[in-house]
C-alpha cells in the first residue's frame, strides 16, 4: 500500500527481491525464528491523513490550558525571538547528524565552537563541552566528574537551596554510581559555608554543588565558599541560570572549578520540559575529565581554518566501559537555539531581560505583599526575577483562584512557600491583574 | 556547499543591536549588592538581526542533511524527517505548557504520553515505558537502573555485572559503567553472532543481565535468542534490549516476544524524529510489569523527557499507523539486501549471510596498493563518497572487522537514490584499484579538505 | 622494523623497563607508540601513587584511540615525565629516550617475569 514516505513501487520491490534471489519480503525474515514473530495484528490506530493528523492535534493542543505563567522553578517564560525557529528549522541544520565527517559539516561544527566560546564567557571559566540533556543531568555528571578528578575521594556535597529535581536526579545518578551524597541544610534560605565547612573536615569530600540563583530566587553569596573548598581539596561546582549570569558574579569570579545548568532560559521554548539544553564549563585543569562532544579549531590541509570534534579519547566510543560517561546524542540543534539567542540579545539585550523582569517581579513581590495575603520569608535577601512568600491562606487554594483567572502562578513548595517569577513576558496590566485575583479570595 | 569563514563575533560591531524587547513600565527594583554583580559585561556579539539571519544561512549552506541527500549512516537509521511533525510540535497549546502544571492544567500533553505509551507498548511488546530519557544511550543508562533496582528490591546484592557483546556499541559498556555494573565481554562467533556457548560459561548469580540488540550491530539477526533469553533467565538475569535497531523489526517482531525485559527506542533513529545535528534526541525506556515496580525510584531528567520531541513520533506513528508499520521494516530490510548483494564483488563482504536493515563490508576487494602508495582504507572510501554529494556510511564500526563500512540506507529512499549510490561506490571501487592517491587526498570538492586532527587534539584551541 | 633496544626488560603489552638499583624507568616500545599512530595526550599518575604489576597506570591517546599503560612492576611512583604534558609527541620521535613514569620497586623479583630483548623480538614478530 503506498505511503508518502515510502518510495517503493511494487515493481521497485519485484527487481530488488529478484536481484537478492528470494521471492517474497517474508524470505528475508527467514532466520527468525517463528516463535518471536507477533501473531494477528498491531492494535494500533488506523494510518491518518495529514489532515487528520492536523486535526487530531489540535484537539489535542486544545486540551493544554492557555495560562500566563508566573512560575519558574527551572523553566522559563522568557521571550523567543521570531528569527530563532526560522533558522532551526533550516532542513541542513535539523536533518544533518552529528558531525562526524567534518568536511560537510562545518555548519554544525561551527555553531557548536559558537556556542562553546559564549558558555565560556557567561560563565567565566575555560572550556565548555557542546552541550548535555538538561541541567540536572549535566549538574548528575559534574558530581561524578568531582569523584574521578579527586582521587580516594568518593564523598559529593549537595546544598539543600538547589532546586528539588536537581538533587533528585543528582541522587538517582549517584546511588548507582557509588557516590555518597550528602545534602547539606540550608542557613537563612542561602547556602551554609559553616555547614559545608563542617562536613569538610571528614577529608572525605571530592565536590561541592552550590546554586547561583537558588530555588527561593536568592542570588547567592558565595564569599569564602572557593577558599574553604579549595583548602579542603575539593572542588566547587556552581549550578547557574546563564540568562542571570549576564549580571551576577560567575562561576569563574567566584572561584569555582565547573559550572553548569540549563540553557532554557536563553531562549527555548516552555514545551512542557523538553527539549532543552544543559551546559557544562570547566576551568582548564578539568578540560580531559569533562564529558560530552568538544569542537576545536584547527586548519584543512590547505590552511582553511576547519573546524572538527576534538579529545574524542575521552568518549565512549573509544574508552567504552573507560569512559566517564555514556553521553552520544546531545541537545544540538538547541544549541543553536541558545547562540542565536545569544547573538541577538547581545550583552545590552541580556541586561535588559534581566532589568525588566527583575523589576517586574519586585514590582508583583510589593504588590502581593500589600495585599496583606502573605509574610515575607526571607526579607532583605536579594533576588532577581523569582522570589516565594509564605501565603496566609491555603496555598492549592490560592494557585486554583489564580487559575480561574488565568494563570499560572503562586507554586507551592515543599516548605510550605508559594513561588512566583516574573520575566520580560509579563506587562505591568498583567501583574495588576494577578494581584487583583489574590484580593478577591 | 561553499566554503564561508565568518564566525559570530566577527560580525560585531559595538552598538548594533539585535534584539526586541518593550519598554520597561516597572519601577526600578533595588540593585544587586555589589558583591554581588559580574563585574564586566559579557562580551556577547551585537549583530544586527539580518547580519545574524545571512550568518546561520550561510552556516547551514556548508552542512549536509538527509533532506540534502542519502545518508547511509549504518546504526543512525537517517529516515525522512516528516514536516508534519514539525507543525504539529510547534502548536502554542503545547510550546506554552510549564512542566510544573498539575496534570489537569494540561491534559494534552498527558494525552500524548498516555497514547504514545500504549503505542510504543504495543509495538514492543513492553507492558509500558517512561519517556524521561533524553537520548538513546540516556535510556541504556535508565533500563541499567531499572535492572539493579529489580535485583535491589529482590533482596540481592551480588548482581554485579551485565554481559555486553564485544560488538556493542561503545554507549553499552560506558552505560554500564556510569551505572556501576562491571562489565563482561563476551565474543561473536566467525558468523557475527553471539558465542551461546561462551555466554553460559559467564553466566552465574553475579550477573544482573545481558545487554544487546538484536538485530546486531553487524545487522545480523541473533537466531538463538530464545537460547540466550532461557540461559539468561535461568540464572536469574534479565535481558537489555538496545533499540537502536528496531527499524527492521517494526511490524514483525517484538523485543518482549523475543523475551527481552527492558529496552529502549531512539525516537530519532525509528520513530523519523530529526537528529539536529546530534540531539535532542528522546531514548523512552520500555520494561516489563515487574520490572516497572522500580520506577518511582529512578529520576533521570529535570522534568518529563524532551515533550517536543515525543510529540513529533507521535505524529508519525499516527501517519504510518496500523497498515504501513510492517512496510518500513520490511522496506529496510530490502533496501539494504539488495545494496549487499550489488556490490559484494566489489567491497569485502565478511559475513554472506541474509542482513537487516543493515550490514558490513570489511573494506575494498582491490584497494588499489602498489610500490610505496598504501592502498585505499574505508576512511577514503568515506571522504571519496563526499565528492560525489553522498554521506558516508559508519566507518571502523563495530570494531570486530579492521575496515568497517556499515551501510543502512532505510526505508524511505527510492530505488533510483540506492542505484545511484551503487554505481557510486562501483566507481570509487574503481577509482580506488587504479589511483589511491585520488582517494587518499579526498574530499576535493567540499567546503574543506581534511583537517589536522592531531594538531586539534594536541593544542586544543576550543573556544573564540 | 621496530627498534628494540638491547639491556631493556619489555612487557608483553609492550612497555620497556630500564633498571637503576631499585628503580624501574618505565616507557613503551617504538613498536607501541607506531601502533598508536600520532601521540595528542599522555594520561599519567602522580608522584606518590602506588602501581601494581599488570594493572594499568594511566594510557596513550591518538585522535582515534584510546590505549591503557600496564605497569609492569609493582611499588611507588617516584617521578613523571611532566615534560610529556606540553609535547606527548616526543614518545613518537624517540620511544626510547622518553621515559614515563620512574617506580621505586616493592617486588624486584617481577623483573623476572619480563621478557629480554630478544624475547620480545619474538613476541612483535615483525
């Protein structure tokens, strides 16, 4: 039966099997054995039409509720320029491969080296790979990163102000690995130097992770963390928002080893979780340790400068059960995603993203709290474009009235908080609405 | 493609601005304390956007995909990527979901897990699937954990290793490895199967599972599977199904019949989603009902696996539907038979046996050596291919023939695209026996010739 | 043909051993280092790091490969050639000349076990 994928014509099929010397398509399956082969027919749905398949999706999208998202919590509502999927979907950029033969690839190599140098400046440090699949995952492979850099040491501390799915996939990642992790009690709703300080005396530590902005919004101070870290024999690995880093201090000013964390703020769209784009730099001294596909610069034999994947010797396909890590298939193509962003935005463009939405969410945080429906959790400690607050009535309750009027805000949190984040998305007619929403409960 | 040299940053200019964004209506927010705060500004490009727009154009113009030409990339399955599917993932009701909105807030998406769960199973014979893994060797990692999370929860901690063929792909041992399992190689016979006779001699209560694919990496199938199923669960294992070549079997044979316990697919080799260039990919992990009892101990990703991409399978799955699934395995499997049998006089063919989807040659009949000049090695073979607008096949993979050519042309190219590659790789044969050096020096006609990967690896220059 | 040098102890996954009282100088034979084609790194331990016979301390990379070190003594690392970080491709040029790691021995008697010159002649049978 034809398909509009599928080319062969019963003639086409007829000289090909002639041509291999059986007579049916079944002959070529003749070495399975009957016992594995499925009886009757796939209860499958009948093949559809485009059209159909139009429709069928749009009753689907239908379903999705259409809410203003107030939230963040690891994913972001920032704005996506009109040229970025326009390019993306250039058909030489979303069909190509990996970039294995370099001579017709040079498109992807080079947005790759892009991307690569533009991590290295936001987050100030030397290297970084060619991307990982989410944060959580690129944050789960610096703390196995931290046990093979740090000899006889097998012990990664964890600060409880990371996000909840950070830890968790950490945790998952490590208990198979054979990592100890150790979640180390916040102070104040910031990470503690004099609790990390503590368990650093054991001797036994190879790694600590800190966040830059944590899951409370704080913009960390991370004064003292790299000295008593470092004098400890281990190693600090910072796990940023990249759109923040274009104002707060960097991973490389606060001295750390490894940054990472996720692209998505840059750009990508919400899309329920995926696809996004994790990131991972390192200071040069880590540059052999550090997983994922590397582009380096080098020159054709004509001295073009060429661009090709590098330090393959530290992957899987060479090291096999060698390798540090398993990571084949990255988030490329969102790769490009981020260094398109990146090269509209500018450093004048970033800033202003973060201005506005900073300012945006100050301006909702003295709103709410005016409202008289909320306690400030941690007053004076700064924040950027997110911020929680202790609600006075029942946090579901408030997150369904906030529903009803069209958004997407007020998440509450293991402690108890609600959590709210404000990007350059959201006008000021919006936010007015918001907190008209929260008075009428 | 033409050669074009420009990178981002050296279309900067201070005060060109790229960007759009409103006027800031909100009062100025206290501001950071300054120890706070970076202390420059990154040195990010200020491009205009029609500067930025011809700059990625151009980028794209020295790039190759499978909408350029055919891409025999043996084991990546390079299928059409349906543009449907790209309409239908970039639809606002799902590009605007938050992954933290209760399940009530977004029944679609969860309509699309709930459907494409029930598909995948269906197809597989799984009982059901997660779909948190990014990539196809992401999902290896998952099934790994959901495997001695199973020995785990039995009570048993000696399950140690897992047995990995030595023509796996090197994502299985590093799997492995990443997830604390010792692995233990066992050898292919001279047919490129798996030695059933070496398997039981490894095969004790040390051994959490085996770890394979079937179709092999050579595309053969493994016959004895039913064997090695009955050894394997005999000891108390559990068998790992590396889905990366489920292409032929669409529609005629299922891992869970063949008495696989847990498995993955590679959404973007199988199920027609776009490789961009190496990712995102989506790896969804399928496993039995007992095996499945593991899962709320596993997270692997931030939130629920790359959506965007799950949604373009679904897409797919819904045009191929019930009627055409067994036509592209069976498609698969003719195309690369019949390319086998075209030019085995002229390749090394090691193993003559019926393949897949895929198969090997083992380098050049006559390549072409003489007095000093070496003769042409499957890497020129691969470089020469580039010249005549053709992506090369995997090249010096699996690692058991010297020479590895692994050619998989699927479903979805005509029989005009595979003659012509034919009477292509006729003539490099021939090109090849009469003047290696033309090889050697190839490709001529790209944007590049080859580069200096030692120099690169050596004095690694790895950013601006 | 390879060069070997007379006086040297080999291994059989072709490291050389040159004896200096209680210290074996540790390198790999020109047989080796053709196998690995163009040397780009040379992953070694540290001073101090313990090293057993027949277990591997550190490999070779090329661009294309990967290949482990197998100590062929066991005792304490006393020196490494920090000079192989900045120019790996000297173990290229000259095999011979560019020692890797310097151990002092705890077993002496392991040198036994390794094969002379003309044994390993036999061994790369070229």
């Amino acid at each position: 039966m034809p398909h509009p994928y599928l080319p062969h014509t019963q003639a086409d099929i007829q000289a090909m099997l002639e041509k291999i010397g059986v007579k049916t398509l079944d002959d070529l399956y003749a070495d399975v054995p009957q016992a594995c082969r499925k009886k009757g027919a796939y209860a499958l749905p009948d093949a559809m039409s485009e059209q159909e398949i139009r429709d069928c999706f749009a009753a689907l999208d239908a379903m999705n509720a259409r809410l203003k998202v107030f939230v963040g919590q690891g994913a972001y509502d920032h704005y996506t320029p009109s040229v970025i999927p326009y390019l993306t979907q250039r058909s030489e950029f979303i069909t190509a491969y990996t970039p294995y033969q370099c001579e017709i690839s040079q498109g992807t190599l080079r947005y790759i080296f892009e991307y690569q140098s533009l991590i290295c400046e936001l987050t100030g440090l030397d290297v970084a790979n060619a991307s990982m699949y989410d944060g959580p995952t690129a944050a789960a492979e610096a703390v196995m990163m931290c046990t093979e850099c740090v000899r006889k040491r097998n012990r990664v501390l964890l600060s409880a102000t990371l996000l909840p799915h950070v830890l968790q996939v950490i945790q998952t990642y490590a208990k198979f690995h054979g990592v100890d992790i150790t979640v180390v009690p916040a102070q104040d709703g910031q990470s503690s130097l004099g609790a990390i300080r503590a368990e650093l005396s054991k001797e036994d530590v190879a790694g600590v992770v800190v966040p830059s902005l944590n899951r409370y919004g704080i913009v960390e101070d991370l004064t003292g963390f790299a000295d008593t870290i470092h004098t400890a024999k281990a190693l600090l690995v910072q796990y940023c928002d990249p759109s923040a880093l274009a104002v707060v201090k960097t991973p490389g000013e606060w001295g750390a080893d490894i940054a990472v964390g996720d692209g998505q703020p840059l750009g990508l769209p919400l899309c329920y979780g995926g696809p996004y784009v994790g990131f991972m730099a390192v200071k040069k001294d880590y540059m052999r340790k550090m997983p994922g596909r590397i582009v380096g610069q080098t020159a054709d034999k004509e001295g073009r400068r060429a661009f090709v994947l590098t330090l393959q010797a530290r992957e899987q396909h060479i090291k096999r059960e060698k390798a540090t890590s398993n990571i084949c298939s990255n988030e490329s193509l969102m790769a490009l995603w981020v260094i398109i962003y990146l090269s509209l935005m500018g450093p004048e463009g970033l800033a202003e993203v973060n201005r506005i939405s900073a300012d945006g969410a100050h301006y909702l945080h003295d709103e709410l709290l005016k409202t008289g429906k909320f306690q400030e959790v941690f007053p004076g400690k700064p924040f950027l474009k997110e911020f929680v607050l202790k609600p006075l009535e029942e946090a579901i309750a408030l997150q369904h009235r906030l529903e009803a009027a069209g958004f997407f805000a007020a998440l509450p949190t293991p402690e108890g908080y609600v959590s709210f984040c404000v990007t350059e998305k959201r006008s000021k007619e919006e936010i007015d609405q918001l907190v008209a929403a929260v008075k009428e409960g | 493609m033409k050669y074009y040299d420009k990178l981002i940053f050296e279309l900067s200019k201070e005060g060109r601005k790229g960007y759009s964004l409103p006027v800031n209506r909100f009062p100025a927010a206290p501001e950071l304390p300054l120890q706070l705060r970076r202390a420059a500004s990154p040195r990010l490009p200020e491009v205009s956007e029609p500067e930025v727009v011809r700059h990625y154009n151009n980028l794209s113009q020295m790039n190759f995909g499978v909408d350029t030409g055919f891409y025999p990339l043996g084991s990546c399955t390079m299928k059409y990527n349906p543009k449907i599917n790209e309409e239908v993932a970039a639809l606002p009701g799902f590009a605007g979901l938050h992954p933290l909105m209760p399940a009530h807030l977004t029944q679609g998406a969860c309509k699309v897990y709930e459907q494409m769960n029930k598909a995948l199973s269906e197809i597989t014979g799984m009982h059901t699937f997660t779909f948190d893994p990014c990539a196809g060797a992401h999902g290896e990692l998952t099934g790994l954990m959901l495997m001695r999370t199973y020995h785990m929860n039995r009570g048993d901690q000696g399950r140690t290793k897992v047995i990995v063929p030595d023509s796996a792909h090197g994502t299985n041992p590093a799997s492995a490895a990443v997830c604390g399992l010792e692995v233990v190689e066992v050898k292919s016979l001279e047919n490129g199967r798996i030695d059933v006779e070496a398997l039981k001699s490894l095969l004790d209560q040390s051994v959490a599972g085996i770890m394979m694919t079937n179709p092999n990496t050579l595309g053969l199938f493994e016959t004895q599977i039913l064997e090695i199923a009955q050894l394997v669960h005999g000891v108390g294992g559990l068998l790992y199904y590396d889905g990366a070549n489920m292409n032929p079997m669409l529609g005629v044979v299922r891992p869970g019949d063949m008495g696989f316990d847990i498995m993955h697919l590679n959404l973007h080799k199988t199920f027609s989603t776009p490789h961009g260039g190496g990712g995102p990919g989506s790896g969804p992990v399928g496993m039995t009902e007992e095996v499945a009892k593991g899962l709320p101990q596993i997270k692997v990703s931030g939130f629920h696996g790359n959506f965007g991409v799950i949604l373009r399978a679904y897409a797919y799955i819904l045009s191929i539907g019930r009627q055409h699934l067994r036509e592209v395995g069976q498609y698969s499997v003719l195309s690369a038979n019949y390319i086998k049998e075209c030019l085995k006089d002229v390749y090394k063919l090691p193993i003559a046996d019926v393949c897949k989807h895929e198969f090997v040659f083992d380098g050049l009949v006559n390549d072409g050596a003489h007095d000093d000049i070496p003769g042409a090695t499957t890497l020129d073979v691969a470089k020469r291919l580039l010249d005549y607008g053709y992506h090369a096949p995997t090249i010096y993979f699996p690692l058991l023939f010297h020479q590895a050519l692994m050619i998989e042309p699927t479903e979805t190219e005509s029989k005009e695209t595979i003659d012509a590659f034919i009477a292509v790789m006729r003539l490099i044969a021939q090109e090849a026996a009469q003047d290696p050096m033309l090889l050697h020096n190839a490709p001529h006609n790209a944007p590049i010739s080859r580069p200096d990967e030692t120099a690169a690896a050596r004095n690694p220059i790895l950013k601006y | 043909m390879s060069k070997i040098i007379e006086g040297l102890k080999y291994s059989e996954s072709h490291e050389w051993v040159k004896v200096e009282g209680n210290v074996a100088i540790v390198g790999v034979s020109d047989f080796a280092q053709k196998e690995m084609g163009d040397i780009t790194y040379v992953d070694m331990p540290e001073e101090g790091d313990d090293v057993l016979a027949g277990e591997e301390f550190g490999a070779l990379e090329s661009v294309k490969a990967a290949s482990d070190l197998i100590s062929p003594v066991s005792g304490t690392v006393v020196a490494v050639n920090s000079a192989l970080e900045d120019t790996p491709e000297a173990i290229n040029e000259d095999a011979y000349a560019n020692w890797i790691i310097k151990v002092e021995m705890s077993q002496p008697e392991e040198l036994d076990a390794l094969l002379d010159a003309a044994a390993y002649k036999a061994l790369i049978k070229e």
